[in-house]
C-alpha cells in the first residue's frame, strides 16, 4: 500500500457509502444533500489522481450548479420535507434493482480489475498549461460544439418549461386543446 | 505510485449504486440522481486512466471536461421536462401510468 492508496481509499469509502446513501435513501432531500457530499469527495479523488482542473471544475459546476438545479426541482415539485416511505417502490422491485445494481458492478469489477487492477503506476502532475494547450488546439473543434450544446440545451429548456399546459376538458383531444390554448 | 484496483473499485461501486437508484427509484429526480452517479462512474474512469496514461492529447483529463458540460446540459433539460410533468400530471412518480 502506497500513500496515494491509502489516501485515495480514505476519501472513496466517503464516496462509496454516500453514493449508496443518496439512492437508498427515504428523505427526498437528503437524497440531493447526500449527492453533495458524493460529489464533492469525487472531486476530493480527482485532486490525489493530479487532475487539479477537472477537480475544480467538478466542483464549480457540480456542486455548484447541477445540486442547486436538483435542490429547485425538488422544492419545485413540492417535495415532502420528511421522510416519505409512501414513495419507495415495492420490494421486489427493490430487490431486483439491487440485484441488477450488484450486477453492474461484478460486471465492470470483471471487466476493469483483471485488464489493470494489479498494476502499480504513478500518477501524472496536473499539468493544466498543457491541459489548456489541448484543450484549445487539438480539442478546439469539439469544445466550440459544446459550446453549441449548451446554447441549444439553454433554448430547449427554456421551450420546454413555457410549454402550454394541457387543459381538462372532456370529449376534447387533450393535444389538440393544448395547443390551441397557445 | 497508486494501485489502479482502488480508484477502479469506486467506478463499479459508483456505476452499480446508479443503476440501482435508476430502476429502484420513483421520484423523476431521484432517478436523476442514479444517472449522474453512472456519469460520475464513467468521469471518475476517464479520470484514472488521464492520470495514469502517457498520452500528449490530455485525452482522459479533457473528456471528462466535456462529460462534465453534457451531464450539466442533460441536467437542465431533464429538470424543465420533469417540471412540464408536475405541472401536466401534478407529481412526478414515474410508476404511476400518465393520462
């Protein structure tokens, strides 16, 4: 074991239990909150691989904003501020996504740890003036697009939430009331 | 020095903990929480292998750059669909069939 190892281990048993902890658990909000401390250790990980930039931006726009954008949309869909076991699925369907879940895993467990689990490497320093030269030479093409995506994503949301709802009214194609109430 | 077996135990942990919270879940943004778990899963590999691989492109850093950036797009759509469902359906519990 390596100090790297130990570290490394240190930060993913956080990570790992409360991963496990924000899907297993019955407090809608505590769920997001748990999400937090998952994200924020993950970039905790990526900061002892060396990866100080993704580590941060890990930070920024996770942590940051996707949580906060989690947190809106619960509290916007009234969410119960306790726990609420009358929303939890049934427990065969528990029981077989737990199973499917620990399938998953014995699967890339299976795949990943016999390919390069044994190996021993050392990491490489962050290096974010070379990481910047890439991303803005070689990467330059696909960055720009990106940008486009999240112009498109921008707009598409914005449609989404001004879409008009539908009106109750019987006997009434409901597609055909919405849209004429636009 | 890092063993790889460590940060490759915490991707399967990570992707299997999203699956579960995929197909277990009720709540929409539950579910949503399970699929960033298995974009985290993926980030955390692409992450592993920038750090322990000699390549001049960045290739492992930089995607995870851009995976970061999609998950946050995805994010926002997915948030202003399952607020056109509350307000069209009045909850957001996908075991329930929709009108």
């Amino acid at each position: 074991m390596t100090t790297l190892d130990i570290l490394f281990g240190a930060v993913a048993l956080i990570t790992a239990a409360s991963a496990v902890l924000a899907v297993t658990t019955q407090h809608l909000v505590h769920a997001a909150l748990w999400l937090v401390v998952t994200l924020g250790t993950l970039a905790g990980c990526y900061l002892i691989l060396g990866a100080e930039l993704v580590a941060l931006v890990q930070l920024l726009v996770y942590v940051g904003a996707v949580v906060v954008l989690v947190l809106f949309a619960l509290m916007l869909t009234r969410a119960p501020m306790g726990s609420s076991p009358e929303h939890s699925s049934s427990s065969v369907q528990r029981i077989a996504a737990a199973l499917i879940g620990a399938g998953t895993s014995a699967l890339f467990a299976a795949v990943l740890l016999p390919a390069l689990g044994g190996e021993l490497r050392p990491t490489r320093p962050g290096d974010t003036k070379g990481i910047a030269t890439q991303l803005f030479g070689t990467w330059v093409w696909p960055f720009e697009l990106l940008s486009l995506l999240l112009l498109v994503a921008l707009i598409a949301a914005l449609a989404v939430s001004r879409m008009p709802p539908r009106l109750p009214v019987s006997g009434v194609p409901s597609t055909a009331s919405g849209r004429e109430s636009a | 020095m890092i063993h790889l077996w460590v940060p490759l135990m915490l991707v399967c942990v990570l992707a299997g903990a999203g699956a579960y919270g995929v197909m277990a879940r009720r709540n929409a943004v539950l579910v949503l929480i399970g699929v960033e778990l298995i974009l985290n899963a993926a980030n955390l590999l692409f992450v592993t292998m920038g750090s322990v691989l000699y390549d001049k492109l960045r290739t492992g850093h930089v995607l995870t750059l851009f995976l970061i950036t999609i998950a946050a797009a995805e994010m926002g759509v997915a948030l202003a669909v399952i607020l056109a469902l509350f307000r069209d359906r009045g909850h957001i519990d996908l075991s329930e069939p929709g009108s």
